[in-house]
C-alpha cells in the first residue's frame, strides 16, 4: 500500500535526522521548535510535497506545542484549537495517506461467507469508513506535529500497514504504540522492519500480589524470576514506556533495573509510597534517554529526591513530575543545584511540602530560566511573604504569562511585592486564591502599575473585606474574583 499523497521525492537528509532527534526525546519541545524553525527556512528543499506543505508542518508544531503546555487562558486555547482545526482540514488526510482507512479496515472486517461477496450483495455492509480528521476516538492523532498511533498486536504484520511504514509519510511518527503483557508475549513478539523504527511497547509490571490495581496498561503480575526474563529479554528494548506498580517496587524490581539494560526507556512512571527506599535503586538504573519521569505521590522526600537529581544516568530528562511528594526545600533546593537544573523543562511542584527557602532556591537557579509552558503552578505549598518576593525579585518571572500560587500561606507584604515588581508584566492570569491577603494587599494590586495585562485575578477566599473588593473591581472590573 504506497500512500497516495507519498512524496514523490526522498526527504531531506537533515530533515530525517530531525525527526529522528523527535522520536528519541519524545518529552522534549525543543527538537521539535528546531525542527519547525528548519522547515520553514528549507520549505523549497526538504522534500515534501510542496514548500507550503513544510509550512504548514511547521506551524502545527508550534501550535501543537502550545496547545500542550498547561495554561488557564481559555481565549489563548480557543485560538490555537481553531488554529490546529484549520491546520487538520487542509492538510491532514494527505498527511495521513490510507492510514487512517486502513486501520478502520482492519478494525471493522467483514467476516464469513459476506467476506467473498460484492459489497452490493451485503444487506448489512460493514461501518464505512468515514475520515474525521479531529474525532477523539482515532486510533491516530497529532501530538506536538508529530504522529502518535495506536496499534494493536494483531495489527503488525499487516502486509499493507507495513507498505505504509515503509513510505516517507511514516517519518512523522512520533511513536506507533503497543500494550503488551506478560513475559511470554514479549519474548514472542514479532516486529516488521519497518515498523521497528517507530515501535513502542507500553508495558506495566506489578508483583506475584493477588491485589494489583487496576491500570493502563494492564499489569502483569510476575515473580522475580519472571522480572529477570523480562528485563533480559532482547525485545525489552522495544519497549519505551513502562510503569511500575507498588507490588513491584516493594517486591525489588527497581533493584533489578538498576542491572539491566533500561536504556530504551522514555516514560517512566512509578507508583509506590516510601519513596526513599527505592530512590537509590531508580537513581542507579541506567537510564541514560528517559525523557520523562512521574513519581507522583510516591512520598519521596529530600533524601529520596536527592538521589534522583543528582543521579549520573538522567541527563536526557526533560519532564518530572513529582506532585503530592513531602522532599520540601531540602528536595527543591538538591533539583535546583543539581544537574537536571539544565535538563528540566516541566516540574510538577504542587503538594510537595516546600517553603520559601526553597522557592528562593527556584528564583535563583537557572531551572527557573528553563521551566517552559505559560504557568508556573507552586500550590498548596507552605509559601509564605519571602516566597512572594523571591519570585516578584527574579526577572526570569518574565518568562511567564501565568503565575499560580493558590493555597499558600501569602499576605499583604507578599502581594505588595508581586504587585510593586515591574518582572510581572507578562502575567495574564494571577492566581492567588485562598491565601492571607487582605486590604493592604488588595490595594497594592489595585495601584500596580505592572499587571497591565491581567486578564484573570484570583483573590478567593482571602481577609479582603467589601473596602478591599471595591478598590480591586474599580481596577479590574469583571477580571478580579474576589
């Protein structure tokens, strides 16, 4: 099956090694605004179907890329989901070739003595095949302008699926994934050559526990000889995103891992309390080109966090996510004065116990300069004045357009500070519900010559009485919540 829309010429050669730069560092936004900016300064040259289409390949990165990032401006996201409709209409279906019908096909077969038939001899024919280029329930979708699907096992050794991967269209994928479990499937696992470029085996390991959560993937439940087959088998290296559940780490798989060959891993999510105990193992395991790592309420603290940034294997990690973690700033302050400060791009921050030494750690470190999307998020964080005005005092605070500090422990002095510092001006969207503000604050927000362009200011649930609400609505109007 050769794409209609095919190139009818080889891509270019450092437009393939682009893409291949995307795929190994699948968290990562900068390969991808590279990218974007080369396609369009070589439009002409770059092998595509016209000088247009790479335009158009580049502008959907960069919105895409946008559309990714957190943010609460609402109107900011209408534009940008127009944008990328517009984007899709026009360009999507000879991006994606028979792709699409031909995953439709293999999912909707017509079965038994109908399948010898003429379709006009069908009473019942089967679903047609009807191209929605933005329908969530694709097995295909855009993600950061790169080409993320589905697949399932069965589906790999489809002589027309594999014509398709073996086209230029298919060095837009980003991945082509697959939920695997269990040893033996994996050990058996059968890849076409050239589909293995852009494979990724999604897998989930729990204990020999009979109480395994339920998750997706489905784990499989396996004993530690079973963990060692898995972790030596030669097809672990297909796989690229792995999550490890709390029977697992309690059981000792991470302590494997630190043994093994986990370099093929890019996502890696790990869900266990008492994250200190197995902080050391995770730290120690090479995995030298994960892009993203999720210990999201794994109760890691300092020591556990500690290990983590400062361990030698992570230099490729772009994206933490560590929510509902007590590390507080002794944790904060080793990831600012460690080396992920000049990896990490996205830091999940909120419910991890810090206070306003370590976010004067954050404000001074060049992660602050590196953390990306429009909104730095430090809620339900014991941050008190000094916090307010450690951030109001870094003119890396410019870099942001939304600021979100909900559930903290800021007065007026605190306010004041943001309030009086010119490194707010870009703020859009201020978030400061449920702190310790009252009229003095207030007041101070409502004089701020700097916060020009707030469109949305979250005062809830502070000391501001009906004096403090009148000044603040007179400002700001309809944008204030008090």
């Amino acid at each position: 099956m050769l794409p209609r829309s095919a190139p009818s010429m080889p891509l270019h050669s450092d437009l393939v090694a682009l893409l291949a730069g995307c795929r190994s560092a699948p968290a990562d936004d900068t390969p991808r605004l590279v990218l974007a900016d080369w396609l369009d300064e070589h439009a002409d040259v770059a092998g595509l179907p016209s000088a247009d289409d790479a335009r158009a390949r580049a502008e959907l990165i960069r919105v895409q890329v946008e559309l990714a990032r957190p943010t609460n401006d609402t109107a900011r996201v209408m534009q940008l989901r127009a944008a990328e409709q517009k984007l899709f209409t026009a360009n999507a279906q000879r991006w994606l070739g028979e792709l699409p019908e031909r995953l439709h096909l293999l999912r909707h077969p017509t079965f038994g003595f109908a399948a010898q038939l003429p379709a006009s001899a069908i009473e019942q024919p089967p679903q047609p095949f009807l191209f929605r280029p933005i329908s969530p329930v694709n097995p295909w979708r855009f993600s950061r302008g790169l080409l993320r699907i589905e697949l399932f096992e069965g589906e790999l050794t489809d002589l027309e699926l594999g014509a398709w991967f073996g086209s230029p269209l298919a060095a837009w994928v980003e991945e082509a994934s697959v939920t695997v479990s269990g040893v033996d499937t994996l050990e058996n696992f059968k890849v076409p050559t050239q589909l293995r470029p852009y494979l990724g085996v999604r897998y989930a390991v729990s204990g020999d526990s009979p109480q395994v959560p339920m998750t997706r993937p489905r784990p499989a439940r396996l004993t530690e000889r079973q963990w060692k087959r898995l972790l030596n088998c030669a097809n672990f290296e297909l796989v690229r995103g792995l999550t490890v559940l709390a029977p697992a780490v309690e059981e000792g798989f991470l302590r494997l891992m630190a043994s093994a060959n986990v370099s093929g891993l890019r996502w890696l999510t790990v869900k266990a309390p008492e994250g200190d105990k197995w902080a050391a193992f995770l730290a120690s395991a090479p995995l030298t080109n994960l892009s993203a790592l999720d210990v999201s309420g794994c109760e890691l603290g300092s020591a556990g966090m500690r290990l983590i940034a400062n361990s030698p294997h992570l230099r490729r990690l772009v994206s933490l996510s560590a929510f509902r973690n007590p590390f507080a700033c002794e944790g904060l302050e080793a990831i600012a004065n460690s080396p992920l400060a000049e990896t990490l791009n996205i830091l999940d921050l909120q419910n991890t116990g810090i206070g306003d030494r370590g976010v004067k750690a954050l404000a001074s470190s060049p992660l602050m300069n590196r953390l990306v999307g429009p909104g730095l998020n430090l809620s339900m964080n014991s941050l008190g004045d000094e916090a307010a005005k450690a951030l109001a005092e870094s003119e890396h605070l410019e870099r942001f357009t939304e600021l979100i500090l909900r559930d903290c422990r800021i007065a007026d002095a605190g306010a004041t500070a943001l309030a009086e510092s010119p490194h707010v001006a870009n703020l859009a969207y201020l978030d400061l519900w449920k702190n310790r503000i009252g009229d003095a604050g207030a007041k101070a927000l409502s004089a701020s010559k700097y916060l020009k362009h707030v469109r949305d200011l979250s005062l809830r649930d502070n000391l501001i009485t009906a004096k403090g609400t009148k000044s603040l609505q007179k400002r700001f109007g309809e944008r204030v919540k008090v």
